[in-house]
C-alpha cells in the first residue's frame, strides 16, 4: 500500500481543514481540487465529503458539471452587520499594499482575518466575490522580514502592554552592536522599511527620556522585555507640521527649481506642509517647502540629476555641489 500524502494528518483533522475552506471562502471546488488541497487522495477525499455532507446543521451542495463533482456549501441566514463585498475588497488593497512588510506567520494570519470576515456578510453567496483580488503591488528592493517575526511580535506586545525592552542594535556606523534601553510606541512603514519609534531611557532610571527615536526592525540583532512598565503617551501629530524627510529635526525652508520633464511629477504630489510651486513660461517650476532632514534632502535632490538644482539653503547647495564633484571622481 502506497503512503499518505499527508501521513500526520488525522482524518478528523482533515474534514475540519475542509470544512474551515468552504465555510470562510464561499466558494466551490471540485473533488480533485479538495483532494489537492488536503493532500490525499481522491477516494479519501469523497469520503471526507460525505461525512461533512453527514454533519448536522451544514447544508453541503453537492452537483455534477464536465464530468466533475462539486461542492459548495450553501447560504444561510446571518445576523446583519454594516458589511459589503465592496469593504472587504478595500481591506483586502490595505493588506496588499503591506503583504511585501509582513512576516510570513503574521502575513497568514492577515489573510485568515480577511477571509473570516466574509462569514458575517449578510448574503454569503458575496462571499467569493469580497476575496477576489484586484489590487496588485510593485516592489523593488523588499526586505524579508520573515527573519524577524519574533521581534516584531514582542515590539507589538511591548507597545500594547506599555512594557520596556531591551534593543540590541547594529547601527551601519558601528562595527559592534549596542545595547538600548527602549519604549516603544509604534511601528512605521516607510520606503519599503519597517521602523519601531519610541523613547531612549535611562537604563538606571525608570521613566526618564532621553531622546526619541527610530529603530530600523531589520537592524535589530534581538529585543527582550524588561520587567518595567512606563506610562509615556503617544505623541498626536494631527497639529504638528508635516515636513519633508522621514529622521525628525528643526524644520527649515527650501527652494527648488525642476526642469520641464520632472516638472508634472513634482506637482502632482505634497511634499510638505504650506508648500508652493511657481511655474515659468518654459514649463519649469520652482518649489518652496519645509524640510526637517538635511541628508535626505540632498539624496533625493541628487536622485533627480540634471533635472532639479537646489537653489536655497546656500549651505546645502554646496554640499550638494560638493557630492556631484565626489561622484565624477568616481567615474575619471
């Protein structure tokens, strides 16, 4: 007799498995599809079928169409809640525009969240059509964060539990790593990056800040929950002015001049708070904003070539001059 395919899995854990698919998909699969998914064969498989078909209180359809035998379990009365198809689908664009972020445990149970829901769809013949994806993402550059899951769930437990840890941190500037003593306040994506933000302390005295700051997940070698609690609040940005550049200091002003074939890029998004864009007759444009991070300032100037000239601050048009003149060395 030939082995299982799935040798470990009990035929009662299997009817389950089946019955967990229907329920939370709505929708409807052939004997060859359920004996793929449950990793059997396709006897074994008519006869998981049949015994849910058995089962008290489920209405399991059962029909024959091109030679094939189908299942689908059928609607039945739901209490109404203030559900659609269509909030399901907006769900389903937030988890697609963050699937590439998430570690793959936490990405599995984003997705059997999203499928639950369409459980208390009051129709749940929608059900199939709320999980049909038409979003899509384009990445370059992703981090797998899969690596880091257990940092990541005990930064989230520290953060809901208001607990302090322990970060031991490789900066790209040290050759060692450091230890920090850390309260965190709350995960921030950011350029295809996951970021913890939080508060320093004192790792002698309770609940003194040092200085705010930013973790970069992916940077974080361990992280460990101390026995101290801390009563910080998270900081309300809602009145707080919105400048360019992700690393937090004093705002300053900025001009910018952009070439014609930049130009409509420029204009068609905020870069900042109480921003202003002028426009000259040769379709070449002048930004004034706020900025608070001087180095991503003169990375994200460089990245434009020939088509944007820093004009003010003084002080970092000549470090912008000064990079250009390091980068030719580069290329003689």
């Amino acid at each position: 007799m030939p082995p299982k395919k799935d040798q470990y899995s009990s035929p009662s854990q299997k009817i389950l498995n089946l019955f967990s698919i229907l329920l939370f998909t709505g929708r409807q699969f052939s004997l060859g599809q359920i004996a793929e998914m449950l990793e059997c064969s396709k006897q074994t498989a008519s006869r998981i079928t049949e015994e849910l078909a058995r089962t008290r209180d489920i209405q399991l359809r059962v029909w024959k169409e091109d030679r094939q035998k189908w299942f689908q379990i059928e609607s039945s009365p739901r209490p109404h809640v203030s559900l659609s198809p269509r909030e399901i689908q907006l769900l389903g664009m937030c988890k697609e525009l963050v699937w590439h972020l998430l570690p793959k445990g936490i990405s599995e149970e984003v997705e059997s969240a999203l499928n639950k829901t369409t459980a208390l769809l009051p129709n749940m013949a929608n059900r199939a059509d709320a999980l049909d994806s038409i979003y899509d993402v384009s990445v370059k550059g992703a981090i797998d964060y899969t690596p880091y899951q257990d940092i990541i769930e005990t930064i989230l437990h520290a953060i809901r539990e208001k607990n302090v840890c322990e970060i031991i941190y490789q900066s790209p500037h040290r050759s060692e790593p450091k230890s920090h003593c850390f309260a965190p306040m709350k995960i921030i994506s950011y350029h295809e990056s996951l970021y913890a933000e939080g508060f320093s302390l004192n790792n002698e005295t309770d609940q003194e800040i040092l200085h705010q700051t930013t973790f970069s997940i992916h940077r974080i070698n361990d992280a460990t929950i101390l026995n101290r609690k801390h009563h910080f609040e998270t900081r309300e940005n809602d009145q707080k002015q919105q400048a360019f550049g992700f690393m937090e200091g004093e705002p300053f002003p900025v001009l910018i001049k952009f070439t014609p074939q930049v130009a409509h890029y420029i204009k068609e998004r905020i870069w900042s708070d109480h921003q202003t864009i002028k426009s000259y007759k040769d379709g070449s444009i002048l930004l004034k904003f706020m900025v608070q991070s001087a180095p991503e300032l003169i990375a994200w100037v460089l990245s434009f070539g020939k088509e944007a000239k820093l004009i003010k601050p003084k002080a970092l048009k000549e470090r912008v001059a000064e990079e250009l003149k390091l980068t030719t060395l580069l290329y003689n």
